[in-house]
C-alpha cells in the first residue's frame, strides 16, 4: 500500500479488501518482522502538518511527544498503542496519536511500554503506571490528563486505570478508548458472529497474542482483562467500536459493567466499521469523523476551549 493510495479517500468496502491483503500478507512473517512492517506505517501514514514530534525519557521509559503548534502547555493525552501486546510503537502510531492530538487540541505522551513475549504481563501494565506517576510528578494536575488508548492500548489504558485507583493515586479527567480489547478469554459471541466481517484479527492470530502477553497467568485477572474487574471509582469513558470486528463485544461488555459500577461510560457503535478504522482517516471519511468525536470528548473532559 503506497502513500499516494493511501490519501485517496476510499469507502469502507475497499478498505476492507485492501487491509484484508495486508494482513495476509503479514501473516508468515516474524515476530521481528511484524514489529518492522508496524512501524513502516509511518511511510504510508505521514504525520498531518500542524504538529511536532519530540522525544521523551520518562525515567529511563521511552516515550515521544506530539504537540500542536502553539499547544505547548496544552492539557496531556497520555496513549499506549496497539498491537496485541506484541507488537506496535509510538511511530507506529504517530499519525493517529497527531490526528488526536489535532482534535482533541492537548498534548499527547505516546509510551512504548514493554512488549511481550519478552516482557510478559504484567510488565506492560506497570509501565504505564509509571508513565501516570512520572506525569503527576511534574506537575500535571490530574484533571489536565486523560487516558487514550486502541485495541490491546484500550485495554492497558483501562488496566493502568486500575491499578492506579489501587495504588491511592487521584483518577485523570477520563479515558478514550478505540476498539479496546479488554477480555483476553477471547471467548464471546462476536469472535463467531463477527468473523467474517473483519479483516484484520482473526481467533487463532489474537489467541496467539493472549498467550504470548499472558505468559501463564490467568486471562480473567481484572489487570489482563478489565470486563472482569471491579470499575467502581473509575473517571468517565468514552469507547468507540465498529459492528463489523470480533472485538464488538469487548466494548459492549465493557460499557456495561462500568455503568453497573456507577461510571460514566459513553458507547458509540459505528455501523460497518472495522477494527480501528481510525488509524486510515487519511484514506477513510469515518475515521477522521470518529476522531473528531473522541477530540469532543477529550476537550470537554480537559476544559480545553474551543476557537472561533
């Protein structure tokens, strides 16, 4: 998929064919490999103008900044990124991470936590504890972050929630979350009902990517998998979920348990939308239309003012 295709706007059923190839062809490649042919997005997916990129060292944690121009003190979107636990980088999703970063009008901290198998859960969970601790500790106020995070990077971001409420540390203004994976059982109804609509994750690929971050631990610990946990005295939620990927039910379930926890959980289900079709808004109408969705959210949540 070249850059030049990439910026043609192309309907969702295009896409679908278009990904369904990628993914197939990613699909004997290394674990090396995968990571490399992940961070070549960016060549396909260039950083939208209006930001700038810097480098991070949260105590010896990487991480990289994408700030708005004249955003300098904006409020912070910390973001983990997808990628099965396994595979996935701040470049790998520096044209997503922009895009919000654009929307939302903050500033966001993109953290490459640690990646299974060779840092196994719950290494990554701890990482992005320590990138909540290193945020306040320079003087962020709580209610100046909110939390982000797709796919495996949706359910860290729910996860850190926790264990940051477990730890006696005050909740940020909320969390956005884009097709979170948060039941790592991968056992519920739409892995069957939804297989052939989406082309990107399939049951064998993501059970492989469960054991792999697992290591042996349990898949219902409420730190692995969020829908088995308690969400009370957790910050408002808003998820964003396509009809057409096996993860539908992840979100549906994790909306309603948080709701039954007294949280504040706002649900879009995106008719015919694949598995984070917000990382092709160069190429896909809807995802740049979700993002500008989640940036409402994030503005409202962060008391950042809109411009005439």
């Amino acid at each position: 998929m070249s850059m030049e295709r990439a910026r043609k706007t192309k309907t969702i059923d295009e896409l679908k064919a278009l990904v369904a190839t990628r993914s197939q062809s990613r699909g004997s490649l290394s674990l090396a490999q995968r990571r490399a042919a992940m961070n070549r997005n960016i060549e396909v997916f260039p950083v939208p103008a209006g930001v700038s990129v810097e480098g991070a060292d949260l105590d010896g944690l990487g991480a990289e900044w994408t700030i708005v121009d004249g955003a300098a003190d904006a409020p912070v979107l910390l973001y983990f990124h997808g990628g099965g636990y396994t595979v996935g980088s701040p470049l790998s999703h520096r044209a997503l991470t922009a895009r919000l970063a654009l929307a939302g009008r903050t500033r966001v901290l993109s953290v490459d936590y640690a990646l299974a198998p060779e840092a196994p859960f719950p290494a990554a969970v701890e990482d992005g504890l320590k990138s909540y601790r290193w945020l306040l500790g320079q003087g962020h106020a709580p209610e100046t972050i909110a939390l982000g995070g797709d796919s495996a990077g949706g359910g860290l971001a729910m996860a850190m929630l926790l264990a940051a409420r477990d730890a006696g540390l005050p909740m940020p203004a909320g969390a956005v979350l884009i097709s979170p994976w948060t039941d790592l059982t991968c056992d519920t109804p739409t892995y069957e009902t939804c297989a052939h609509l989406d082309p990107i994750i399939t049951k064998a690929g993501i059970d492989e990517h469960a054991q792999a971050y697992l290591g042996g631990a349990d898949p219902r610990h409420p730190l692995a998998s969020p829908n088995f946990a308690d969400l009370s005295g957790l910050p408002p939620l808003f998820i964003q979920v396509g009809t057409d990927e096996v993860l539908l039910d992840d979100a549906r379930v994790l909306a309603a348990r948080a709701r039954e926890a007294g949280v504040a959980a706002e649900i879009e289900v995106w008719p015919g939308m694949i598995h984070v079709w917000h990382a092709f808004y160069q190429m896909l109408e809807e995802g740049g239309a979700a993002i500008e969705g989640l940036g409402g959210f994030l503005r409202g949540r962060l008391g950042v003012a809109v411009e005439a």
